[in-house]
C-alpha cells in the first residue's frame, strides 16, 4: 500500500482545497518572515494532518530552524510515516533528534535500523551519538569501523582523533596513510582529515608539521566559508547599542537562565559544565535562540516596554524549555553570546552572566587547531582572529561598565588554580546553594556537543594553560594585530 492510499484512510484527513489554503497560508507568512505566523502555519497543518508526503521533511526544516524543537520532530514523524518507514527516512529522523538534543532517542532511533541502503552513513551517525553521550568505548568502535570501510572520511579521522583515539603507532600510520584517499574527497573530509593530523602531530610535540596541518585545513575551509571583518565590526557596534533605555522587570518567579559568555575555547564549557552538575540546572549549551528572540523584537515593537520586555522573556524561556525541558535552570553558552547581553539584560534584571576568559595567546592557538562545526570563520588566519578578539574584548569592556556587578568575571587560569574557590563564586553568583557535585564536574554524565567532549569528562587540570608555548613565533601574526 502506497504511502498516499496510507494517509488518506486517516481521520484527521483534510480536503485537497483546505490543504492548498493551509500551505498558502505558511508559505506566505515565511515570505513575511513571521516567526510567529509561520509557526501558527505549522501547528494547524500538524494538527489537520494532511498528505504532504515529503513536504512534511520541509515543514520540520523551517520548525527547528524556529527553535520549535516539539512541532519539527512531529512534522518529521509525519514525513518518516508517508516514506513508508524507510530505514532512510529514519536515519535522517536520528539525526534530526542528535540535532534537537535529544541523544537518547537518537540513540535509539539509529540503532533500531537495519537494512539501510548508506550503512557508512548510519554507522557515523551512532558514532556521533556515542561521542556525545560520552561513551567513547562505543564511539571509537563504530568510528574505526567508518574509516576502515571509507579511509576517505576525515570527519571520522578527526573524531577519533578528538578522543584520543589514534595514539597507538599503527592507528596513526592508518591515518596518514589515508591521505591517497582523502586527495579525492570533498573540501569537508579534507578540511577534518588535516585538523586530526594537526592534533596526532602536535600530541607527538611535532610543532612545525602540526602547525603546517593545521593552517593547511583552515586555508581550505576559508574558500567556502569567508571572512568580513566589516560586517563582523559592524554587528558588534549594533550589539552595543542594543540595550534599550528601559529597565528591565525581574523575572516573575519563573525559570531563570544562566548566561555563560566567553570566546570559543576560553573555558566556557568547563563553566557550563559545572553549573550543569548542579541539581537545580536541566542542562545546557550552545543553543542559539536569542537570535529568534531578536528577531521577535521587532514583531513586538508595538507593545508598551514592559509588555515587551515580558513577552521576549516568555519567548526566551520557552525556547529554552523546547530544547532542555522544564525541571531545572537551563545554562545559555551560544556562540557569539556577547552580541546578545544587552538584549538579555533588557529582558530581564536577575538573569545572571558569568563572562569567561583566558590568555589570549592560549585561546587563540586552541581556536586555530580547532575544527569547528559551523561559524567561527574569523578563526582562520591569525591576523582576523586577532581582529575578533579585539572585538570581543570591547564588547566586554562596554557590558562591564553597563551592567556591572550583573557580569561575573572568571578568568580560566583562576578557575583550574583554585576550583573550590571559583567554584563556589559561579554558584552564589548564579543564586544556586553550595553542592558537592559542582565541585567534582567531570563525573557529571550528560551529553557535551563542543570539542570540549572530551576534557570536561577529564578532571580539572592544568594542561591547557601555557599551549601556546611552542607555537609562539608560529602565532606571532596574531600578536602583531592583538597586542
């Protein structure tokens, strides 16, 4: 029985007519650029249930990008029915669950398929799981199994590599001898295959050809992923200007977030980490919602600033709750997050921030040999890196004379030399009660999706601090244009 004849026995079964209306009416509104009108599109279409077949896979796309995490995964169960429960259409439903955050079921979901026409495909993906469930046993297993079918899989090669992986000679040999076939690969497996060698060649203390690797891998990611640094300068002019002359409302007894800020690789997961271990979080990450929130704004223009500054907070709180449920304070460590602290210090006057840094040397070298899945394009060449930084330092300057004691700074050095003390200052800043398991971060089992996966599972130690020692005159770009 075809899929169509399927769905047409269905109850909830809509005329063709009321179909074409329905769809009209979202398309029209993502036309508008409405997220609330696209997402109340979305609702009644799930809600009358009719036969889109594949254009459900669409209607999801557009949900998850909303941060509509509930909806999207209804959508795409709407379109894994109407593939006839394809072992394809339920590969492509783990993943979508992987990206939702919701890592057990995609566990699952993965791992009840057989019979899949992409086997490698499928096999990666429950590495990937795996890898962020923290069970590199499972991980490394299935990932070995990737690149012994597919040596040509550089992504595979660099999570390997990120766990450790590939220290025994013989695995290290696989990995440069991968090279032949990683020659003919697209620009991704190349760019990944190169940071793996990068991090296999400097764990060997092999500075010049690690360096080489590295700047080998991001020359190739920079011709598909581009840097402006006028629009980069020109967003963190707005992001300082975008604290209204308004004073914010406490929160209304709700769930208040936590903001951890920081660059990249300056310590911000070992925050969320600890915060995290806390029994009154839910969890946390890099979960990007405040752009929709932003983007809201405008939507909201119209209402009295108090009405305003509710319904963003409202917003705000349900994307959170979409992604990390409803049990606990959820921890905000998004990418970019300083282009958001005046948006957030609008919405609300006791949502805390903990802003993170590190010698900036050390975090510049670990942003360069680091493989970062979206975004991050500044990291590329020292000289932008050195640009963003200067950035980045601005944009906490100007929030720390905005908002004052609201910003808690940690410096990461401070942080891994006296834990107990930081410790128990991020915790009262944050108004959560002195616990024993924040001080003991690493055995916290949750999912960890950054290329911090594996040292938040470590103790909390000194080993990154003073990396960028033997690269020094390698770094000396960023230098010249930093300091």
């Amino acid at each position: 029985m075809s899929p169509s004849i399927r769905q047409q026995k269905n109850p909830h079964m809509t005329s063709a007519s009321a179909t074409d209306q329905m769809l009209s009416a979202f398309k029209a509104a993502l036309a508008r650029g409405s997220r609330g009108d696209v997402n109340a599109s979305a609702a009644r279409l799930l809600e009358a249930r009719p036969a889109l077949g594949a254009q459900w896979r669409s209607v999801a796309a557009v949900l998850m990008h909303n941060g509509e995490i509930a909806m999207a995964l209804a959508a795409f169960q709407h379109f894994v029915e109407a593939a006839g429960n394809s072992p394809a259409a339920r590969l492509e439903q783990g993943i979508l669950y992987a990206r939702a955050g919701r890592l057990v079921e995609a566990s699952q979901i993965l791992g009840a398929i057989t019979g899949s026409s992409d086997p490698i495909g499928l096999t990666f993906a429950r590495a990937t799981v795996a890898l962020d469930l923290g069970d590199f046993v499972q991980a490394s297993e299935l990932l070995e199994d990737v690149v012994l079918r597919r040596p040509s899989a550089g992504t595979a090669w660099l999570s390997l590599a990120t766990i450790g992986a590939l220290a025994a000679p013989d695995r290290r040999r696989a990995l440069f001898d991968a090279v032949a076939h990683v020659s003919s690969s697209g620009v991704t497996d190349k760019v990944a295959w190169q940071y793996a060698v990068g991090r296999v060649l400097a764990e060997q203390g092999d500075v010049d050809k690690a360096f080489e690797a590295f700047t080998t891998g991001a020359n190739l990611r920079r011709t598909v992923l581009p840097y402006d640094h006028a629009a980069d300068r020109e967003n963190a002019r707005q992001a300082a200007a975008e604290m209204v002359q308004e004073v914010a409302a406490p929160t209304d007894g709700g769930m208040v977030p936590i903001l951890v800020a920081g660059l990249p690789r300056s310590g911000t997961t070992l925050v969320e980490q600890i915060l995290a271990s806390h029994s009154a979080v839910a969890g946390g990450g890099e979960v990007n919602v405040l752009r929709l929130v932003a983007q809201d704004r405008r939507e909201l223009a119209p209402l009295a600033p108090a009405d305003r500054s509710r319904a963003m907070t409202d917003l705000y709180r349900h994307l959170l709750v979409e992604r990390f449920g409803s049990d606990g304070r959820i921890i905000d460590k998004s990418l970019n997050l300083s282009r958001f602290i005046g948006l957030a210090a609008t919405m609300s006057a006791d949502i805390p921030i903990v802003w993170v840094r590190r010698d900036p040397l050390d975090c510049a070298w670990s942003c360069f040999r680091s493989h970062f899945v979206v975004g991050a394009e500044w990291s590329l060449t020292l000289p932008d890196m050195a640009r963003h930084f200067r950035l980045e330092d601005q944009l906490h300057h100007h929030w720390l004379t905005k908002l004052g004691g609201r910003i808690l700074q940690v410096q990461y050095e401070a942080l891994v030399d006296d834990p107990a003390y930081w410790t128990r200052t991020i915790l009262s800043h944050c108004g959560l009660a002195d616990e024993r398991d924040p001080y003991q971060p690493h055995l916290k089992h949750r999912a960890v999706t950054t290329s911090s996966v594996a040292q938040v599972r470590r103790p909390i130690n000194r080993d990154g601090i003073g990396g960028a020692g033997p690269y020094r005159k390698h770094l000396e770009p960023f230098a010249r244009h930093y300091f």
